[in-house]
C-alpha cells in the first residue's frame, strides 16, 4: 500500500472545534492511521458520499479497492503491516478486543442516544451534522436521518431504555475503564499507544466534548481524573490543533 485515502465526516473548520470529527468511528480511524503510522490523505466527500455500505468511514486503498467499516478497514491495514498490538502479549490482545467491544457496542449507543434521541441535544446535533446541507433540503434531510437513527437505536435496544438507565449504564462503563486505566498512562502503559487506547480516546473525547445541552455522562467522565490525563495526553501529542480548544473548554469560566 503506497498510500490510503480515508473517507470521514469534514473535520470542522470552526477555529474553536475541540474534535477532529462529529464521528467516533471516524476519529477511530484517523488517529489509527496517526498513530501507525499510516500515510493518508482525506478527499472532500461529494455531497451525499456515505460509501458502499451507506456509512463513514470508509477507505480507498485503490480506485478500485473500496473497504468500508474503520475495524475492517483497521483489520485491512494490520495486514499490510501497520500494527500497533504487535508487542502485547496475549492476554493483552484479549483484553485489548473486550475493551474496544465495550466501547463499541455499549458506550457507542450511548453517544447516539443523547446526540440523536434526547430533544434538547437534536438542535446542536443538526448544526453539528447538517450544517453543510442547502438550506432548502436542510430540514428533510436532518429529519429523516434522525428518524434512521433513532429507530436503529431502538432496534438496538438503548433507544427503549429511560433515560436514568442509559445514564447508568454509561456511567458503569466509564467506572470500568477508569478502573482498568488504574494510574497508568494508557491502558497496556506501552511507549505507544494500541488500538483499546484508540477506541477509548475516540468515545471519551466524543463524549466530553459533544457541545450538548444534556450530556450526563460526558459531565460524569470529567469527574475522572486519569480519564482526562489519558483524553489529553493523546489529543496533545495526535491532534494538537484541537487539543488547546480541549483545554480551554474545560478552564473554569471567569466571573
């Protein structure tokens, strides 16, 4: 592979954006390729561009060589050679994939109810997702796309749960990871970061930094000390353009 073209969200032009993109799965992706070493570049999508499986990321190895979904993608590249796990043991590697499951199938869910599901957040959703859209097919697009993904939400179970049970949820999430980050600067404490470090950082930071009117678990991860050392230490070193952004968020306000 000489080169790999990653199909995300457009990162936000805003100079006051703390995340590198409204998507975890598309910070999964990119800060992957950062870290591994990958070399990339990020086309602008066409209007409309959601890939072949109707979803971001996706990436072009070639012309021809379209792979969607960042663990297939991740899976892909891992085979051409760019490796972050390579020194983990194998109980580590383990760990490593029950980590990423539980981001990814429930801390995710999460982060797609409070955005999409809870209506006191859809305002600054639609801003955030839909601001690129002509102003005319604006409103129909946001809203069908909302009905899309809170009716997934619902298949998926989290979107039947009341709201005090997702909280709950979240938070036991957050406790576990804490817990197994204990005092170390990553979750193996190796040189370089691995892909639960990826994962964790992707969901973290989507869920601090989410400019959301209700936003009880982000709140409640702030309350995490090492969670927060770990957010910053890997948005300074991978994404410092918005890892000052990150700091002045949190700075208490001035009266």
């Amino acid at each position: 592979m000489s080169h790999l073209s990653i199909m995300v969200f457009p990162n936000p032009a805003d100079e006051v954006a703390r995340s590198a993109n409204p998507s975890p799965f598309c910070v999964k992706l990119e800060l992957y390729c950062k870290a591994a070493s990958v070399p990339y570049d990020k086309p602008k999508l066409a209007a409309g561009d959601m890939g072949p499986t109707g979803k971001l990321p996706y990436a072009k190895f070639t012309s021809t060589d379209v792979v969607s979904d960042s663990a297939v993608i991740i899976a892909r590249l891992i085979k051409d050679g760019f490796e972050l796990d390579a020194d983990l043991e194998e109980a580590q590697k383990v760990q490593a994939r029950l980590i990423a499951t539980m981001c990814e199938d429930k801390l995710y869910f999460t982060i797609v109810y409070f955005a999409w599901q809870v209506d006191a957040n859809w305002p600054g959703t639609r801003a955030e997702f839909f601001s690129s859209v002509p102003c005319v097919l604006r409103g129909f697009i946001s809203k069908q796309a909302r009905k899309g993904l809170v009716g997934a939400l619902r298949g998926q179970g989290m979107g039947r749960r009341p709201k005090d049970e997702v909280v709950d949820l979240g938070k036991q999430v957050i406790d576990d990871l804490s817990f197994l980050l204990g005092d170390k600067r990553n979750f193996f404490d190796t040189p370089k970061i691995t892909t639960a470090d990826v994962v964790v950082y992707a969901m973290l930071e989507r869920l601090v930094f989410a400019d959301l009117a209700v936003n009880p678990i982000g709140e409640y991860v702030k309350t995490k000390p090492t969670l927060m050392a770990f957010i910053s230490s890997i948005a300074e070193q991978y994404f410092p353009e918005y890892h000052a952004n990150q700091q002045k968020a949190l700075a208490p306000s001035s009266s």
